[in-house]
C-alpha cells in the first residue's frame, strides 16, 4: 500500500504481503506461570482491525475524536490501537501509576469521548468523576454503565472478513496520532503529543539503526515498540 502520511500504512502493506505470518505470539499468564500462548497472523489482526473500523463507524467516531485507552498488551489492544489511528482517531494512553487525582486531571485535559479498558478497571468508573460524560467499554464484560466492547466487534468479524476492506485516511505532517500522558514530577500531568509523521519518522529512524530481516522474532519489554514491528512487518 502507498504511504498516504497515514502511520498504519506500512502495517496494512504487510497484511497484504504476506497474511499468514504470524504478527503477535502473546503469553497466556496466570500470575507467574505461564500457561500457552495465543498467536495472530498478519491477515487475521488485520480482519479485527477491519471490525473495529466498521464498530467505530457505526457509533459514528471521526477524525479527531479522541479515545482513551487503558489496557495491557494484547491482540485486541492493538487492533484498536491500529484501527484508531487509521480513521484519525487519536488514541489516548494514560499512566494508571499516577494515582486517581492525576488521573481525572489526564482524562479532563485529553478532550476524550470515550474509553476502553478491562472489566476490572473501568467497574469503577464511579470513582472518577472525570469518567462520567465518556461512553465507556471493557473488553472482558460488561456491567452498569458500560458495555461489552468484545461482544459488539465479534458481531461485526463475519461482516469484517467478507468485505476485508481497511480505511486508512490520508494524515498530514501535523495530524494528532497519539497522545500519552505521563505524571511528571510536580503539578498536571504532561501529555506527549505524537503525530502521524512523528510515528513515521520515529519508526524509519529505529529501522535504520537496526536493520531488521523477515525472519527476524523479537521480544520487546516496551509495548509500543510492537507497532514498530508491525510497521517492519516483523513477528513480536
């Protein structure tokens, strides 16, 4: 696919090359144990990002519209986070360490509509007062005042694999692509604002000094890092 400016062009060229390789393999953890893994291709992730599009589409999100997102690395972070940046959705990600108060301040400062995290988290969304004019999801369940993100996006994959057809708007140098909010030593939290020409450069410059081959599986400990690798169309 040609680069439109957009970040998740390289990873859709990718899923067009070669579908079957394997994009993620994620360990399945029970505390410290590990009990398997669950793995997804290339063309598969790229059908679940296709069914978040359509899922966000249809709650009618734009170009623009910024959604928080809490959630630990996993096969649905990053296609949401992948579906996100190619409708010019900006995705918000907030360090959950800083403590409740900071975190309403994180969430007031981002403008978002909406969030989506786990069950456990979002269950006490009662708790921030910042939480309450959001539209709020888990992927894990559902509960009162927020629902079941999971169950919505499996409804739409049948459609999602029949179409298979990814959006990937055209951004420019200064398009908003992800904003992360971090607590600082002293007063507001800061937000890290990255464009979609950011990310781009950002990627180029870690691709130059460390050249990847196809073959290539790497194990990062830096969950952002996974879009790198999928940008590289590198199995992580």
């Amino acid at each position: 696919m040609m680069d439109n400016g957009n970040f998740i062009s390289r990873f859709i060229g990718n899923a067009q090359t070669h579908p079957d390789k394997v994009a993620l393999q994620l360990p399945i953890m029970d505390g410290q144990e590990c009990l398997g893994e669950d793995s997804i291709s290339y063309g598969d992730l790229s059908r679940l990002v296709s069914a978040y599009q359509m899922l966000w589409q249809q709650k009618g999100w734009q170009s623009g519209d910024r959604v928080v997102v809490i959630l630990k690395p996993s096969k649905e972070l990053y296609a949401i986070a992948l579906s996100l940046f190619s409708l010019g959705i900006v995705a918000v990600f907030i360090d959950t360490g800083m403590g409740r108060k900071k975190i309403q301040m994180a969430v007031r400062d981002s403008h978002a509509k909406a969030i989506i995290s786990m069950h456990a988290l979002i269950k006490l969304f009662w708790l921030v007062p910042a939480l309450w004019p959001l539209q709020r999801f888990a992927i894990d369940g559902r509960g009162i005042g927020y629902k079941n993100l999971l169950q919505q996006v499996n409804q739409l994959l049948p459609a999602s694999a029949a179409a298979h057809r990814l959006s990937c708007i055209t951004r420019s140098d200064t398009d908003q692509g992800l904003i992360s909010f971090t607590s600082g030593s002293t007063g507001r939290p800061k937000g890290a604002d990255r464009t979609h020409f950011s990310l781009i450069q950002q990627h180029l410059a870690i691709r130059d000094h460390w050249p990847d081959e196809a073959d290539d599986i790497d194990c990062p400990c830096f969950p952002v890092m996974v879009l790198h690798n999928l940008s590289c169309g590198m199995t992580t």
